[in-house]
C-alpha cells in the first residue's frame, strides 16, 4: 500500500503481544481501528492507549472458537463502517506436548483460532477488500509454519495451513491490487509459550531463552514495513533466518538433528517390549491360578 493515513484496519488478538504493537503502530501511521480479542481488560487497555493518537478505534470481544461470534462481529464491522482496507489475522494459541496426547477437543480448539478463524474472517471480508482500489491482509504465521519441530505439531499444522493460504490469496488476487504478507518471525517475547497448555504430565511448557527471542514491536515494525512494500514473505529475528536459509540449503542437517540419539532410543524401546512379552505369559498363569481357585 502506498498510504495507510485514514485507511481502516481490524486486528485480532489486540490485547496483548504482538497483536498490540501492530495495533499501536498501524494508530501511529493514521489507520483507524477494530481491535478483536477475547481479553477484556487487555483489549480495553489497548483501545485506551490507541485513542491517544486521535484515530477512532472500536474494541470488540470475539471469541474466535466460535464462527457465529465471528460473522456477527463482522457484520457489526460493515454496519459500523461499510468498508476496509487492512485485516491483520493475527490471533493465536498453542500446545505443547508429544501429539498422541492431544485430545480432539484441543485440536478443534487450536485450529479453530489459528487456522478456520482466519480463513473466515478473510472470506466474509473478501469482498469489502477487493472493493476498494487498494487493500492489504496480514496473515501473522511463524517460522513453524517453513521448518517443523518436535512437540508442537498441531501449531505448526495451522501455521504450514496459513502460509499456503496465504500464498494461495496472493497468487489469486494481487491482480486486482489486494496485497498479502505472511509475517513469520522466529520466538517472540509475548505470553505465547508461558499460556500454552502441556501435554506432558506435570511439566509445563518450556519457553525459548530470552536470547533467542525477538520483541513484539520488532515484529509490528517489519509488518508495517511489509505492508507498504507489498511484501509476501516476511521473516522476522536472526533465528527465523538461520532456520528458513538452513531449510533450503542443507534440509538434511535438520532431519539429521531429528533423528538424533535414534539408535539408543530403539534398542531401550526394544528392551522395553521384550520385557513385556515375558511379563504376559506369567500374567496369564496367575489369572488362570485365580480362576481355579474361584
């Protein structure tokens, strides 16, 4: 986008994190906002400090696990408004923890916010977007979404999700002048880690060392960047980088690091299951004793 002074934008997941500082930063540049989250006292704390800047700003909680609240929502956005130029899905949660404990419900609950949230909200809004002479939409994935790790598969699963539908969007409407940029930073210093649920009995999910990590402003800074420029692909923080550029020069390097310590890991297992084959003929000789006894 040439311009964003007076353009119109919603931001979802505005409370807090990175959702905020796009929020506060898009404000600076004159774009007048709907802020989403499901955080009440976040959301208002962030409505309040985007006032400030003397753009308009409407907060509205949505809980984006629930599609009608989302169509409402967007409803109450075209009554309010009747156009837009600028959608920034950027809510999201996480979990954490060996795959085979996650139950159904918690992948509803993941998908639904991180993947089937944003493809509804972009498909009510498709054609309020595609009105206008130039719009932008802001798909926040993460460097899970180009090079998968262990332990958080369901994450990852919606982030791989949004980035091809982010790159489908672009490859389909960059013609008729809507712009698409997926924002894939490595780990952010927000509450993302510390309020994902674990899998792991009596552990809790471990978060990236603050070394690592990049800052939530860093991130809303390069998407302001990548929204002007009509940026498709945005990496964000030195890890992002290192992971996406190893991916495609060397993608055995990080199979390689997968398959670590395999060797040991299966001859334990096998030791494991030999030892369980023996336990079960005893098993049965005892339910056999105790059956005659009956």
């Amino acid at each position: 986008m040439q311009n964003l002074f007076g353009k119109k934008g919603l931001v979802t997941g505005a409370a807090s994190g990175i959702g905020r500082e796009i929020a506060l930063q898009l404000a600076a540049e004159g774009v007048d906002l709907f802020l989403w989250d499901i955080d009440e006292a976040g959301l208002k704390e962030t409505a309040e400090t985007v006032s400030l800047v003397g753009v308009e700003v409407n907060s509205r909680l949505c809980d984006l696990s629930d599609s009608e609240q989302i169509s409402a929502e967007v409803q109450y956005l075209v009554d309010t408004w009747g156009e837009l130029d600028l959608l920034v899905n950027n809510a999201g949660v996480a979990f954490y923890g060996p795959t085979h404990t996650m139950t159904a419900e918690q992948w509803d609950w993941l998908l639904a916010i991180n993947l089937h949230a944003p493809i509804q909200i972009t498909r009510e809004f498709l054609p309020l977007l595609l009105n206008r002479l130039e719009a932008h939409i802001v798909n926040v994935s993460s460097i899970c979404g180009l090079v998968a790790g262990a332990r958080f598969s369901a994450y990852q699963v919606s982030k791989y999700a949004l980035q091809g539908f982010s790159e489908a969007l672009r490859a389909e409407y960059s013609r008729l002048g809507l712009g698409v940029s997926s924002i894939c930073p490595g780990p952010v210093n927000t509450r993302l880690f510390e309020s994902a649920p674990c899998g792991r009995e009596g552990k809790k999910t471990p978060i990236p060392p603050r070394w690592i990590c990049t800052t939530p402003q860093q991130v809303a800074q390069r998407t302001i960047k990548a929204i002007y420029a009509d940026q498709g692909l945005c990496l964000v923080g030195w890890v992002a980088y290192a992971l996406y550029y190893l991916k495609r020069i060397a993608p055995w390097s990080l199979d390689l690091a997968h398959r670590f310590g395999r060797r040991k890991r299966m001859k334990k297992k096998a030791a494991q299951l030999a030892l369980y084959a023996e336990s079960q003929p005893l098993k049965e000789q005892a339910a056999a004793t105790r059956s005659k006894a009956a």
